[in-house]
C-alpha cells in the first residue's frame, strides 16, 4: 500500500503544509525513501496517484506577452531542430494513450495555434484507442487569435473542447497587459468556437492586484450572456522576472469577494471535483430578502476557480506534462525533466519509451510546496513548460 499525499484541498495556506509536501520539488528530485514501483503499466507515483491527462507543449512561442508569463520583448525561444516534429509529437502521444493509460490529452503552449501542424496533430490523436477502447479526450488552451478561422476545423479532426484566456472587456487594458492589440481577434475566435461542436467554451482569466481586478462582475456577466464557462485563476509563480508576491495576488477568496459584489454564489458539492483543479459555484442573480439559497436549477449559469496557489489541488492531480522539445515533466513546478526526446532519436523502442516515462512520474513530488521557504520555482517559463 503506497502513501497517499496530504490533502491540501481547502487548505487555507501552503505556509502551514507539512515540511513533507515539498520533498521532492526542491532540493532533492526524487523522494529518498522511494519504495520500488510496482509492475503496473500505468503512470504511477509514489503517492498513489495515476496520472490519465496529458499537457502537451506544442511550442513556446507566441504572439501575446501577457505580463504574468513574458516579457514585452519575448524569451529565447527554442531551436526549431529541438523542437519535435509532428511524428515525434505523435509518436510520444501513441505511447502516453496505448501504453500508459493517458486518457485525455490538452494542446497548449505558448500558443498552439501557431503550430501548422495542429489538426493532423489532434486528428491521429482522436484516432487513438485508450486502454479500455474508448477514445482519448482531446482540448485546446489558446489565447483565441486566429480561432476563428480554425475551430471549425479543429472540431472536425477531433477536437473535444476548448479553453480561451481572456483577461479584459476593454481592448485598450487587453493591450496593456498582453502588449498586442489583438482583443477582436480573441473575441472573434470566442464567437466562432461557440458555434462549433467545440461549445461550450471554458474562458480562463487572471485577475491582477489594480490591474484588472475591477472586471470580475462585467466578465462573468458578459461570460453568462455568451454561454461562456468563466474560470478565474490565481497568478501562479512563473512571471518573467521574477517579481512574483503571494502578498500581492488576488487569491480565490479575494475573487469570491469581488464576484458578491454582483451575484450570489453557491458552492457546487466538492465530491463532482474529482481532478478538477477549479471548484465551481452556481451564480445567481442577487438572493430574495428573505435570505434563502436559490435553487441550482434556477441558476444564471456556474463559475470556478483555481486556486493554485492558496487551494492547491496536488493531492488529486493526474496530470502529466511534455514540453515541445520532447521533455517529460511531472509537474508544472518540477525541477527535473526526463529527456525522451533524446531516446526517441537514438531509436528507442516504444517500450523504452513508456518504460522512461513511468519512471519520471513516479518520482513525482507530492506538492508544488509555493508558500515554503524552500520553495524554488521551475527551470523553465510556463510558455515553454506548457500551461
Ligand atoms: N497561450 C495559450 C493561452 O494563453 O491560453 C496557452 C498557454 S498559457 C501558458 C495557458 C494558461 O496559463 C493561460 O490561461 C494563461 O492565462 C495561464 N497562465 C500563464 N501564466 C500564468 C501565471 N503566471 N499564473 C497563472 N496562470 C498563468
Ligand atoms: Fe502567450 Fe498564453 Fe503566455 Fe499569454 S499566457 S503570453 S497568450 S503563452
């Protein structure tokens, strides 16, 4: 029987988290007492979890550089020779599904829509047979620009689902924050996916400390008129320079606090989370005087956050990362990759391959430990890991 990690769902601070939750992200990569892994295909860690949902970079680069993830001037992007080609990617994808019992699979990036090869990417993927035959969830996160174009499209080779970032009404506070004045791009390419099989369309936002913060109650109105499902997310430590504050960030319940202003909120029951790392609530129009909770049924529509930092949902997380030069990551914040695309092109077996795999997800740490002392972030921007 293996050690379940702490549950830290609905803990109130990572400050107070047991020293333990961060053994393996920091100083040492993997856990010292690792028991033996046992003879399982599946992507096991040492904490009982299995991971079934893929993240997969499909490049760093960009055409946005929202302040919390670039800088203006961009990052030194990857080669384009380390970066894997369509068969690689798929290659690695065939392994994760047939071999290890991924059973869902998110394209993100930086942006993914800049990869030409996006629909045959995402068309053999849907063509996979997930270990119990069925097939493999395929989603998209995307800043939306040039969307419209391609939903359509994307949706007819397979696609399931998509994600749109969005952090402003206002195209000119867009422009400030994403230092591209690219806002009707992003809301065309919204439109156009809502009328798609894609629908409906999860919209995730950043609200910022006086920069934004002023928008919760416009965007989830604005969201619930278009059928939109928003999702607020806490800024996470993965800024360019580093400037990063828990201090300063609008935590889940400073959104909450914000979002009363112009709605009432009910807890969605906690058991319909399962992995999910957003907690939702049914939004309702303000409650009667007479102070009863509304019924679900009457509600506008629904609304989550993610509180990745002050409600971290490690204890329940089944997620696997490979980033667009071929590098497993067990973790968003992990400081350790595992090189396939290096096997993969000395000839590795498929074998070979899920063999590297399972190994670096059961090193995987219980936690992202943000909030310790010894907390250190990942090696990498979160454009090049994969969001
Ligand atoms: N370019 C695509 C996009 O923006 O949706 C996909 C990649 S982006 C890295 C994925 C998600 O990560 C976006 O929703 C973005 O808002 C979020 N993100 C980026 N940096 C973040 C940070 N420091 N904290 C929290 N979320 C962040
Ligand atoms: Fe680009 Fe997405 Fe990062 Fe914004 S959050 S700079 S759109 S990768």
């Amino acid at each position: 029987m293996v050690p379940r990690p702490p549950d830290t769902l609905g803990d109130p601070s990572p400050d107070d988290a047991p020293a333990r939750l961060t053994a393996g992200t920091v100083d040492e990569p993997r856990r010292p007492d690792e028991p033996r892994r046992p003879d399982e295909p599946r992507l096991l860690d040492t904490f009982g979890r299995v991971a079934k949902d893929l993240r997969v970079s499909l490049t760093d680069r960009c055409n946005l550089r929202c302040s919390y993830c670039m800088p203006p001037e961009g990052l030194p992007w990857l080669p384009n020779e380390d970066v894997l080609g369509d068969d690689e990617v798929i290659r690695l994808i065939t392994v994760a599904v047939e071999q290890l019992g991924v059973t869902e699979i998110r394209f993100t990036g930086g942006e993914p829509l800049l990869r030409r090869g996006l629909e045959s990417i995402v068309a053999a993927t849907s063509a996979l047979q997930t270990l119990g035959g069925g097939t493999p969830e395929t989603a998209l996160t995307t800043n939306g620009i040039g969307l419209a174009e391609r939903a359509q499209g994307l949706a007819e080779a397979g696609l399931s689902r998509v994600n749109v970032s969005l952090d402003s009404l206002d195209p000119e506070r867009f422009a400030r924050i994403a230092h591209r004045n690219r806002h009707a791009e992003v809301i065309s390419g919204l439109a156009a996916a809502a009328a798609t099989p894609l629908a409906p369309i999860k919209v995730n936002t950043v609200l910022m400390r006086g920069v934004n913060d002023d928008e919760g109650v416009p965007l989830l109105r604005w969201a619930l008129d278009h059928g939109y499902h928003l999702r607020f997310i806490e800024q996470m430590p993965l800024d360019p320079h580093g400037a990063w504050l828990r201090e300063e960030i609008l935590t889940v319940d400073d959104v909450l606090q914000r979002l009363a202003d112009g709605f009432t909120l009910v807890p969605m029951p906690s058991k319909d989370r399962g992995s999910a790392p957003a907690e939702s609530w049914w939004v309702h129009e303000h409650s009667s005087p007479d102070g009863d909770l509304p019924e679900p049924t009457a509600a506008l529509g629904r609304v989550g956050v993610i509180g990745s930092v002050t409600r971290s949902f490690c204890s329940a997380c089944d997620r696997t990362r490979l980033t667009s030069d071929g590098q497993v990551r067990n973790c968003l914040f992990a400081r350790s990759e595992t090189d396939l695309r290096a096997l993969l092109r000395a000839g590795a077996s498929d074998q070979e391959l899920a063999d590297a795999w399972r190994q670096a997800m059961w090193g995987k740490a219980a936690g992202h430990g943000i909030g310790s002392p010894l907390f250190l972030r990942p090696n990498r921007p979160m454009s090049s890991i994969g969001g």
